[in-house]
C-alpha cells in the first residue's frame, strides 16, 4: 500500500500520461516518462492507479519493440504499414490512459 495521498499518486500516472504525450513534441520526453513509471510504480501498489503504471511500462515496451521492426521495415519501403498504426495506437492508449487517471479510474 502506498504511503502517498491518492491524489499524489493519480498525479504521478497523469504526469507520466502527459510525458508520452509529448513524445508527439519532443521524443525526449517518452524516456522521462518511462523513468518515471519504474520509479513511481510501488508507490502505485494496492492503489487504483497501478494498473495504469502496469500499462505505461508495457506499452513503452511493446511500442520500442514494434518501432523498431518498423524502422527496420522503412529500409524497404513499408515501414510505414507498422509505424502509422503504431503511433495512432499509442496516441489512442495515452488519452484513455490520462482519461482515466483524471476520472480517478483505474486503467484497466
């Protein structure tokens, strides 16, 4: 159980859903926003909210792993048959999860 004030902890998931956001800006900020998921996640534990750090973790994951192939892909044109959805996927899962950090929800 987390010794934070709830309203602590869903500013932490908002702030990390704000970060991945920004990745749309500035690509520095996916990485802050990483950082701060590990670093926050057990104070998230037994609290509605750590389910939405559960998800930033593998969604930065999953979206580094599918990117890359992607990138890989773009060397012969048809990367952009994986890299497309892939952002529109991300942007998608960033503004459910902010959403539902901001309802005081949890993710899943």
């Amino acid at each position: 159980m987390s010794n934070l004030a709830p309203g602590a902890v869903r500013r932490r998931a908002t702030i990390v859903w704000a970060l991945y956001l920004g990745w749309f800006l500035a690509g520095v900020t996916l990485i802050a926003g990483i950082i701060l998921a590990y670093l926050w996640r057990g104070d998230a534990v037994g609290t509605p909210y750590e389910s939405h750090f559960r998800r930033q973790i593998t969604l930065f994951w999953w979206c580094l792993i599918l990117g890359g192939i992607g990138l890989v892909l773009a060397l012969i044109g048809i990367g952009f048959l994986i890299l497309v959805p892939l952002a529109i996927y991300f942007f998608v899962i960033c503004c459910l999860g902010l959403m539902r950090a901001v309802d005081e929800k949890p993710y899943s």
